[in-house]
C-alpha cells in the first residue's frame, strides 16, 4: 500500500480516536482551558491534584486553597469545606487538604452546570463517614452481577504494570465524594490475603490515597484455614484470633491507612462463625479486635438467610437483632436496602431502627442485576431516596454501593449507568438533595446544559425506575426472575432439587384465589417486624400502600382497588403502563439526537430499543402465566399478548451471572 495512503489512514483514525464520544470521560468533561490562577502554600500530592484540577479547568476569578483550623471549619469536619467568592478572588477553605480537593470539585461541578459563581457562600460537610464502592470483582476478571465487562483491576498485571484507569476512577469517585473501596467479591477468595495479593492490593492504595479513597477489602472467613492451614477458623480459638491479628499488622505495614475487612458470613454457603456454634457478633469482634489498633473497621454483612425458615424477609431481623449492642465500636452492619434483595421495589428492611446500639451502614445495589443489567436505562437515585422517607440518614454511620463499573470504556456499560454511580456518590454525600437535581447535574455534565435536553430527559430518568417496576413487578411483585441471572422473567422457573426460597413461585403465591405472599399478622407476620405505626399500615389490605400490596398481602384476583379496578385488572394495566413509558422515553430520546454526538446517541438508543422489546417480554410473560391462575381477561386498553406463553418458557438465556444479553440472544416480536 502507497506510504502517504496509510499515513493518511492513520492521521484519520487518530483523530477520530481523538474526538470519538465515547462516555470514558463520565462526568468530567470541561476541556482544559488557559491557566487559571491557582494560589495554595500547602504542597502535599492530595493539593497538588487540586490545583491542577483547578489550574487547567478553572475559567473564574483567581482560586485560594487555604487550611483553616477555626471553631466553624472544625465543625465540618475532616472532610467539609466552604467556598467563598469575595471580589478579587474565590476562597476554598477546609481545615484538611482533602476538604479542598472536594471544594475544587464542587467549584468546577458549578461551572460545569453554568451556575452564578459571583457570590458563592458554600458550607459543606458529608451525611455519612463512610461512603464506599463494593466491587464484587472476582480475582479472575469476571465481575459478579458486573455488566460493563471485566474488572478494572489487571491482577496479573499489578504490581508492574499500572492501568492509567485506576488514576481516572480515583478522580470520578473523589469528583462526587466517595471515600473507600472494597476491591473484590463478597464471596471472597482467601487468595486476597495472600502476601502476593496483598502488595499488588498497596499499589492501588497508593494511587488512590491521595483523592482521599480507602482501600478495603472482602475477606473469607475461613481464611486462617485455607491460608494459614490451621484446623479451625472458629473465632474464639486463640491461634484463630493470632492469626487474623498478625496478617492485619502485615497488610497496615504495607497500607498504612488501610479501611479494613467485609465479611459476608454464613449467607449463600460462605463459611462464618455459625460453623463454630458462635454468633456473628463474635466472629466480627474478633476481627475488629485486630483491626482495632490500626483504626481499622469491620463492615459485617446482615444478608442472611436459610432454607429451613418460613420466611426469607424476617431472618435478617432474627439472626441480628438480639444482638444489638453485642458489636464492638469498630464494627459497622452493613444491611441492604430491603428485608431480601435488592428487587427494583422492596419496603426497607426493618433492621434499620431496630438496633439502636449498633453502627448500622445502608448496601445499595448500584449495578442494575435485577433491573435490566446494563441494557435498562433505570435511574437508580429515586429509589434510594424512596429508602430515605422511612429511614434516617441521621441513624445510619454508612453507605456501601454495589458497583456498575467494569473495563468497558464507558465504565457502566449502559451511558445513562453512569448516572447511578454519580447517583450514588452525590447520596452518600448528601442524602438530603433531591433525585431532580442530581439527575440535572448529571445530565449538564454529561451531555450539555441546553435546558432542551436536559429538562425532557431529567422526567425520562426521574420515570424510569418506576417504568421498570410497572414492566418487571408492580404492586409488591417480587423476585420472579429468571433462574440464576436475573435478567428476563421466569415466575413459573422449577428446579428440581433447588431451595424453594430460590424459586418465584415461593415468592408471589399465586393461586386460583389471587396473588401475593401474606406477611401480615395472620400470614407470616413480617409486619411486626416494623414499628407499631407502620405494621399497623402494612397489616391493612386497606390501608397498605399499593406499591407493597403483593408483598404483604396476598389479594384475591377480584379485589378492588384505589382506582376501582379488580386486582388483576389493575396488574394488566401496570404492565402496560410500564410497556407505553418505554416506547415514550424512546420518542423522547429520538428528538434528543441535535443534542448528543452520534455515537452516545445510537448506542442509548440501541438499549432503549432492547428495554422496549424486553417490557413486553415481561408483561407477556407475567400477565400470560398469572393468566392461567385468574382465567380472567385482558381489560380494555391493555394490548393482546404478542408472545406465547409456550414459547416464552423455553427461553433461556445462555449467559452467566456476569453477563449481560446480548440483544440477538432475547426473545423478539416486531410489535
Ligand atoms: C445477591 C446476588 C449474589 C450475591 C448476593 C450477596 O445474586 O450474586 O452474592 O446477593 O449480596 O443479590 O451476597
């Protein structure tokens, strides 16, 4: 081939590479402009990032990082700030350098946004102390539930070779206020532990230490066994106990700040304190008594449960509220949102409130494994603030996010994913703000502040969870997903020889008589588990809101509701509903093309397009099979199924629980 020809080629491809939108830049977007001026005494490498930040984003008046140690700046506390415009210059004070790393973030985030930055008056502080990601990352590259490809960290690759990533997801974590991270799996390889392990696991604390993010990592119980080949990991055994203590003096002394341990005990097969007939506050104090010298922490997960009970949302509550008051203060419980997983509607679980003498931090799903994976555009913050009507932030030291993040160049697969990991951070820095404006923010700094755009697509993401309820499981419908993956819906999947907890049926009942699992009083009386006024509300088919009907109560399939409808009416048109606002956010979108580049444009689209086929196949497949309990018809105004029933329960998808679908691998109708 002719020389120029291929220079040419290249030349083309560079640039295209250059000015390819391609989402790896999330939410921090501005192009660098001339030198702003940037003024700080201080010189540490957390400053050193914030005047760079500042020096080559900054478009305003000239910027001073200043520490400040007076009564209103403590009173912040180590991680607030202010930001104040006085005429010849702004101030961003903080009585700590990674105060001002989080204050030249908000100041270039308002810029971002267009807002007035004339007369800024700003004081900031987080809700919560701890506010970290869960990697589910397995040490082998697959991510559990993970949907945006394989893990960030290159394990083979540490400690020699470092990924520019780990810098730039450092950067967007501290851009929105996250503090720590858990590297790997809750169903932890005792392989983290190993010295091998453990000095790849210090490179990345160093590159993260100075965005002021924590390095923590997920532990196995077992470990002092299948590491240190002792006999036993019971937790009151002292060569258990020595062991544990020795291998965290060998981790601080190569992590000096290092977070310290999740553990996932006795919950889905991984080994805990229970194998030993002890209880999880000794295996957890255990653990905190080693890490106690070195400001360590324990967050102990509460996700429990076991086949032999009778119902999988109250056994949380059991296993862990005797023994409030057990833990020791460096102890934090790490409950999920809701009493049993992350389903895209759940009441809160009723251990936040119940334990008032025990650290608790709140587990939220961030990557979507029961809301579409990354083929959904599910907008996550509505649902967290749903959370925060019925629990206090103020009860909680703690927030912990499943992450969506992978090697994918856009991070989260789906480009509106990235919205949850904003999401998720500006939360669990401020509970208080309001989805909207999250959403808004995200939006001007993602694609453009045109008001255009950003006012029709905030409603697309403000509906959008609610869309995929109505679509997947309106009115308290819970848990009817496919075997395994959880991504399509299977409300009649049997395995044979499975748990019966691990199966639908055991969770929506349905019968001739109607649908939904009865947790009230004279069902398995999950209700009581709540305060008195809100049991009492439950309790009452009458007075349940109708988002939880299902899940507390099962209703006959002629029952009226609020909207005068039957019961299974009312089931039909939710599904419908969640099918028309699909194809709606798809018409929103389609008018949205002047305002996105051409390749973010065509890739949402392309997943919209997924979502609207999959609404379909889910409320074919739901009212199709609830169908053969009500024989009952299709009310007015709910279109006739497109797929059989025959057909639909042949599908199976040939993915894993890492995987998201492909679209050529769903089931399709050109409806
Ligand atoms: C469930 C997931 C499973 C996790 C488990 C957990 O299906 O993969 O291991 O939660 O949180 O949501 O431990």
């Amino acid at each position: 081939m002719n020389k120029k020809y291929l220079l040419g080629i290249c030349l083309l491809s560079f640039g295209l590479t250059l000015f390819a939108e391609d989402g790896s830049k999330l939410w921090l977007r501005q192009a660098s402009c001339e030198k702003a001026s940037v003024c700080c005494s201080i010189s540490s490498p957390t400053i050193a990032i914030a005047r760079e930040e500042l020096a080559s984003l900054w478009r305003g008046k000239a910027v001073e990082l200043q520490l400040f140690a007076d009564e209103a700046h403590r009173k912040l506390g180590k991680e607030g700030y202010t930001i104040r415009t006085s005429d010849e210059k702004i101030v961003l004070g903080s009585t700590t350098e990674q105060g001002l790393l989080y204050a030249a973030y908000h100041l270039l985030r308002l810029q971002a946004e267009g807002a007035d930055c004339t007369r800024l008056d700003i004081a900031e502080e987080p809700a919560f102390d701890v506010r970290v990601l869960n990697h589910w990352d397995n040490l082998d590259g697959t991510i559990e539930r993970g949907y945006a490809g394989k893990s960030l960290w290159q394990w083979d690759e540490l400690s020699d070779t470092v990924s520019a990533r780990y810098q730039e997801y450092a950067r967007a974590n501290a851009s929105v206020g996250i503090n720590g991270t858990v590297l790997n799996n809750v169903n932890a390889s005792v392989k983290i532990l190993s010295s091998e392990y453990l000095e790849k696991v210090r490179v990345l604390a160093d590159i993260f230490r100075p965005y002021g993010i924590k390095v923590y990592l997920s532990v196995n119980f077992a470990s002092p066994m299948q590491l240190g080949g002792l006999s036993t990991a019971d937790p009151l055994n002292e060569e258990v106990a020595e062991w544990w203590k020795k291998k965290v003096h060998e981790i601080y002394s190569l992590i000096p700040d290092f977070g310290g341990f999740l553990v996932k005990a006795n919950s889905e097969g991984q080994p805990g304190p229970c194998d030993y007939g002890r209880t999880h506050a000794e295996g957890a104090n255990m653990m905190a008594r080693a890490l106690k010298p070195y400001g360590g922490i324990v967050m102990w997960r509460a996700f429990v449960y076991s086949p032999s009970d009778a119902d999988r949302a109250k056994q949380a509550y059991l296993e862990f509220k005797p023994l409030d008051g057990k833990f020791l203060d460096n102890v934090i419980v790490q409950v999920k949102n809701g009493p049993i997983d992350f389903q895209p509607r759940e009441p809160y679980s009723p251990l936040f409130g119940a334990m008032p003498h025990t650290p608790l931090m709140a587990e939220f799903q961030v990557t979507q494994e029961y809301l579409g994976h990354s083929n959904h555009l599910a907008y996550l913050a509505t649902m967290w603030k749903e959370f925060y009507r019925y629990v206090s932030p103020a009860s909680l030291k703690g927030v912990a996010g499943v992450a969506n993040i992978g090697d994918d160049t856009n991070w989260c697969g789906h480009d509106f994913a990235q919205a949850n990991w904003y999401a998720y951070g500006r939360l669990a820095w401020n509970p208080l703000l309001s989805s909207e404006e999250i959403a808004k923010e995200w939006l001007a700094q993602t694609f453009t502040s045109d008001p255009k755009f950003v006012e029709p697509m905030t409603q697309v993401m403000m509906d959008s969870r609610e869309a995929v309820v109505d679509y997947m499981m309106p009115l308290g419908l819970h848990h009817i997903f496919a075997w395994s993956h959880h991504y399509g819906p299977e409300p009649w999947c049997e395995v044979s020889g499975a748990r019966a907890d691990w199966l639908p049926s055991y969770y929506h009942q349905a019968d001739k008589k109607g649908l939904g699992f009865d947790r009230s009083r004279s069902g398995s009386d999950a209700v009581s588990q709540y305060p008195d006024s809100l049991a009492h509300v439950f309790n009452s088919l009458e007075l349940c809101p109708e988002e939880f009907l299902l899940w507390f109560h099962h209703v006959d399939w002629n029952h009226s509701l609020k909207s005068g409808r039957t019961l299974w009416d009312e089931l039909c048109y939710k599904y419908q509903q969640g099918v028309d606002k699909v194809r709606e956010f798809q018409k929103v979108w389609n008018q949205m093309k002047p305002y996105v580049d051409e390749e973010r444009f065509q890739a949402v689209a392309k997943r919209l397009d997924i979502q609207a086929n999959d609404a379909v196949w889910w409320k074919d497949a739901c009212l199709e099979y609830f169908r053969t309990y009500s024989h009952m018809k299709y009310p007015e105004g709910v279109e006739a199924p497109v797929f059989k029933l025959k057909e639909l329960k042949k599908v199976k998808l040939p993915i894993s629980n890492y995987e998201c679908p492909s679209a050529d691998m769903l089931p399709r109708k050109n409806s």
